[in-house]
C-alpha cells in the first residue's frame, strides 16, 4: 500500500492511502482539516522490505504545487 504524508511548518503530519483515481481530491479534503497551518512538505511512503525503517520516502513536487495553490485560493490571495 502507497500513502501521501503531509508534513507541516510546525512539525505535526496526517497521512492517508493514495489512491490514484482521486488523489486530489482526498488531498483537498486532508488540507480542509487543517485550516491555517502551512504545507512544508508532501511525500509518498512506499513499503520496502529492504529498506533498514520499512519505508521509503519519495518527494512529490507536484502535490506540493496542488496544496501551496490550495492554501493560496482559500486564505483568498490570487494564484
């Protein structure tokens, strides 16, 4: 099973299974609960049995843009 983590500015994280067919919506719907706090980081986690952790951690600059647009059009700011 694939997972998006979302790391924020001030240290806390949610994550939720990535489903390809509504990966934006569900990452809406995870910033939606968070009001106000401050994407630092998107990430998906892959299981590794080879790796030393489990996991493995792979930056997705792309939803990284879907979020920083996001909290641009909500807080009202043009985008």
């Amino acid at each position: 099973m694939r997972r998006v983590v979302i790391r924020f500015k001030d240290g806390t994280a949610t994550s939720f299974d990535l489903f390809e067919d509504r990966l934006e919506r569900d990452l809406l719907h995870h910033l939606g609960l968070f009001p106000g706090k401050e994407v630092e980081r998107v990430e998906e986690q892959v299981y590794d049995p080879t790796h030393p952790r489990r996991f493995r951690y792979t930056r997705r600059e792309d939803l990284e843009a879907l979020c920083l647009s996001y909290t641009r059009g909500a807080s009202g700011e043009s985008v």
